[in-house]
C-alpha cells in the first residue's frame, strides 16, 4: 500500500504527497490529477487489506468511522497518449496477469503495483463473483466499484463558440498595473462608466505580476477598435503609463488563446465537480490506477 502513518489515537494518514506520485509519472506527460482515494473502512477481516484501513466491524453504516486512507491513488493525464506511454513501461499488472514492467516505480522503498482503472474495476468484480456474495468482504468490493464507477463519470466540460477579433493582447504591463487599472483604461477609452463596461461583459485576464494581459470582448464590434486604438496611440494610458505593445490577437494566435482559456475554465469545472461529489472524471484511456503490493 502507499505510505501510511497511524497516529497514538489511532487516526490514519497518508505518509506520501500527490506531488511525490505526479514526479514518477510526469516524463510521460502533462499528469492532470493525483487523487489520494479514501473509503469507508473494510466491515469484515475478510476485506481486502489494500485499503490501508483499520477494521471496522459496525455492521450498520451509520455506525461506522470516518473515511480512511485506501493506501492508493489515482493518476490522470492531459492526454491518452501520455497515459499509454506511462502504461506501457509501468504497468505491472494487466487484464488480470501480472508483468514485469519496463520501468518499476517505488515509494516508501517498496514497489508499486500499477494498473489500468479499467482493469482495477474488472479485478473488483471478477473478486466480488469468487466471494459469491456470502461475506462481508463482497459488500466492501460493491461499495468500492460503486465509488470508482460514479467517478468515471465525466465531469462537465467548459464549452463556447467564440467569435474572431474579440482579443486585444497587452505586452510590456508595468509592475504597477492591475485588474482595476486595466478595466479603468477600457472605461476611459470607450468614455463609459465602469459599471457598463462589466455590463457589456467586457472581461480582463491579468494576474498581479504579469507583463502581459489580455482584454476580452463579447462582440467583434466598434468598442474593440475603439480601446485598441487608444491603448495602442497611449492617448489612454493603464496605470498612468503607456503599454508597450497592443495588438488584435487574430489566426493562430488567436486560436491558442481561446484553447487556453477554453482548458481554464474546463480546469475550473473539474475542481468545483471534485468539491461537490468527493470524485473526479477518469475515463478508462485516460488513466493509470497505483497502489503499492499488497502483502500476503
């Protein structure tokens, strides 16, 4: 199992960061996501001990203790084609048999067990039907795979249909510039109070620090040009200085913009769905599923 520690009250911990886990994996890829998975603890001894819990013998959930450490993670990635590079050296355990991996990972200085989600749910089931329903271990493998299950689902996906020449991109920001200097500018030069230009959905990307920034229209209309041509001649300065390049963002620029943006806010999403439900997506080309051997 992954690293844990056991506290004198008996409280149980993971001993490992995510960042530890995302360090084995991230030469293959950009790793989205490592979620330490907890459950409830086993309610039989007859349970798999890879959920890293003490026992709990409660036979009424309501009795049962909080959720502990099942000594194992899930890892995501950007891109299947990072996930499969990953699975094809790390893998050690595959449609139910055991590989010699190409790559073998440790933590904790013991090896990790790494296997696909999609085969870890068909292990839980293939060990649910040996078990023939007549133990409790079968009700902790159907709690189990009702969890994996319901975070296989996707998560919601940002989506919109932009519109060309709605981007003015802002280079050379000085130190002092900031989200309201740069609203200001757009409200000097459209010469409209600000609460309009919030409500014409004009929106600003900067965060303190940068030197570059975007603005963001609704609408390709006159207003663009208008605070492009201000901004760019100086006659609007953005905290009481001239930018030192301004362009309409257009062709492939453009687009990388939009896409970026577009994975933002698809980001976003993720995390709020995470807040809310405890799960993440993990689609089955997506994912590789860690834990550490289990001991006999």
């Amino acid at each position: 199992n992954l690293p844990t520690k056991t506290e004198e009250d008996g409280r149980v911990f993971y001993n490992v960061k995510p960042e530890e886990i995302r360090a084995l994996f991230e030469q293959y890829g950009e790793v989205a996501l490592v979620k330490l998975r907890f459950g409830p603890r086993p309610t039989s001894p007859s349970a798999e001990a890879d959920d890293g819990a003490d026992l709990d013998t409660s036979s009424s959930p309501k009795k049962r203790g909080p959720r502990v450490p099942r000594g194992s993670a899930l890892v995501e990635f950007e891109t299947a084609k990072a996930c499969q590079a990953a699975a094809d050296e790390t893998l050690t355990k595959t449609e139910g048999g055991v590989v010699t991996p190409k790559r073998k990972l440790e933590l904790g200085g013991k090896e990790l067990v790494v296997i696909t989600l999609k085969d870890f749910l068909a292990e839980l089931r293939s060990r649910k039907s040996a078990d023939g329903g007549d133990n409790k271990a079968t009700e902790d493998d159907d709690k189990e795979e009702e969890e994996e299950q319901e975070a296989a689902k996707e998560a919601p996906v940002f989506t919109m249909e932009w519109k060309p020449g709605c981007v003015i991109k802002l280079d050379g920001l000085k130190e002092s510039c900031d989200r309201e200097a740069l609203l200001d500018s757009v409200s000097k030069s459209l010469d409209k109070p600000l609460d309009d230009i919030k409500g014409m959905k004009i929106y600003v990307d900067f965060s303190r620090g940068q030197t570059h920034g975007a603005i963001r229209f609704q609408e390709p209309d006159d207003s663009v040009k208008q605070v492009l041509e201000k901004l760019k001649d100086g006659t609007v300065k953005v905290a009481e200085e001239k930018v030192e390049s301004v362009t309409l963002l257009e062709g492939d620029d453009e687009k990388k913009y939009w896409d970026e943006f577009i994975a933002f806010k698809t980001k976003q999403l993720k995390q709020r769905h995470e807040e809310r439900s405890g799960k993440r997506k993990h689609s089955n080309s997506r994912r590789s599923y860690g834990k550490k051997h289990r001991k006999s």
